[in-house]
C-alpha cells in the first residue's frame, strides 16, 4: 500500500529531539507521523550550513518517496516511520 503526503500537518522540527522535521503521511485511513534528521537532510540534499525546514520543503517529494518506501516495507516503529541516512540511498 503506498501512502501519501498529508498537507493538513505541515513540516515542524521536531520538539522532543530538536533533530529532526516531523512530517505526516496518509494511507487514506488514517494519519502516520513520519521524521527525518537534519543530518540525513543535510547530507543528502544540502550542506552543513542549510537550514533543515527550507531543505524540506524543496525536497518534499523526494522524502515523502523514501518515507512511502519505507512504510511499503513495513518500516513504522513504535508508530512512526523515521528516515535516517541509511534509508536514503
């Protein structure tokens, strides 16, 4: 099953770590939490200096592509699908 960006939860960093962008998918039923780090998008998609938001949202669909991939392999843990480096080759 793949799932889809979900546009009524916009890009937040994450409060718990300070590490990451949270981000929510859909499957059509229901709402998946999804985050990425600001490593893993900084060093696929930009540099150490780029800001972690901006690169997300210029790289959207690409992240959403990895966090569907992940999902279609069953990638949720503890509830959340959570993109690290390794996901993204």
């Amino acid at each position: 099953m793949t799932i889809v960006g979900y546009p009524g939860w916009p890009p937040v960093i994450d409060a718990n770590t300070r590490e990451h962008i949270r981000f929510a998918m859909s499957d059509g039923r229901r709402i998946i939490p999804c985050r990425i780090s600001f490593s893993a998008l900084r060093d696929y998609f930009g540099d150490e200096d780029s800001e972690p938001i901006a690169l997300f949202e210029n790289f959207q669909s690409e992240i959403e592509d990895f966090a569907s991939k992940k999902f279609e392999i069953g990638g949720i843990i503890n509830g959340i699908i959570e993109i690290k480096e390794s996901d993204l080759t």
